[in-house]
C-alpha cells in the first residue's frame, strides 16, 4: 500500500507547478480526484483521458458531485489513440498512465506542451526498482521507464528534476 503522505507530498507539488495554469491536461485520470483538486485550486481547464471504462464513470460521478463537469474534458479510451487528435497547447501535463507507455506518449506531450510548461511524469523510480535491481517479472517494464527517463534527461528543450516522493516523481520544465 502507497504511503499517503507520499501521495500528499506529490499532489503538494502537482499543485504548486499547476497554480499558474489554465489547461491541464492529465493522462491516467483514474478516479478524478487530481483532477478534481487541480481545477479547484487553479480554475484551469482540465483535459483528462482514462482507458478503464469503470474508472472513468468513477471520474464522471465524481465530476458531478464536485459540480465541475463542465470544467474538466473527460476523453475515455487509449491515450495513445487520443493524444494525436488533441490540439492547442498545456501549461502542464501530469504523465499517470501506464508506466509502459510513457516514452510511446513522450512525442506527443512534448507537442502538446507549451513553451515554459511543465510535464510532470509519476511512480518513475518504481520501488527503487529502476535505479536498483528489479525483480525478474518487472524487468521490461523497468527498462521502458529508463528508457523515458534518458529520453526526458537528455532531451535539450527540457529540463527535467527527479523528485523521490512517493514512487519517484520527474518534473520537466519545458524551456
């Protein structure tokens, strides 16, 4: 089980990067609720994509209770299908979905992120397990987060800082 003053300490963060924002988009919405408080203390709006069709209808009940439906864009499927067809740009993008796909979604998000934005990638060290030794069922899925977290590192329009909160936090700052 996550340790949820961890989970405090990187929505603390999220938040923090976010107060300046206008469009959030967040990729791995789960139930909502970083959504729910991204829009509440910045007023942005919130584009958000969730592939599990359970976790998605959480999200829309969620949204209604919050009475913010309107504020946040729920798109329910692949990310990997939608993030092409988004248009415009974010000010900051929070990276929460399948930790195998980050560097498939890498391409993307950096064209959707605005100059002086923040792409923020979470659970990036895994345990420990990517700067460690990964037990032999993670291994691939360890090697893919290295492989987005050399990508993010040396790519010469961010600039990106590794946070161990929680499950490892990378926060690039687009230049």
């Amino acid at each position: 089980m996550r340790d949820p003053t961890c989970c405090d300490e990187v929505l603390a963060l999220l938040l923090k990067i976010a107060r300046k924002s206008t469009h959030i988009l967040e990729i791995g919405a789960a139930e909502g609720l970083t959504s729910i408080a991204m829009h509440l203390a910045t007023g942005a709006r919130i584009t958000a994509i969730e592939a599990d069709g359970a976790r998605a209808e959480c999200m829309r009940r969620n949204l209604k209770e919050f009475g913010i439906e309107g504020a946040v864009c729920l798109h329910e499927g692949d990310a990997g299908e939608i993030l092409p067809m988004l248009e415009g740009v974010f000010d900051l993008i929070f990276l929460d979905g399948p930790k195998a796909q980050y560097k498939r979604y890498f391409p993307e998000c950096k064209r959707l992120l605005k100059r002086g934005g923040y792409l923020v990638s979470d659970d990036i060290l895994l345990y420990g397990w990517v700067r460690g030794e990964p037990p032999k069922k993670r291994r691939m899925l360890v090697e893919h987060i290295r492989e987005y977290l050399t990508m993010i590192e040396s790519d010469p329009d961010l600039e990106t800082q590794i946070y161990e909160y929680g499950e490892g936090v990378a926060v690039s700052h687009r230049k």
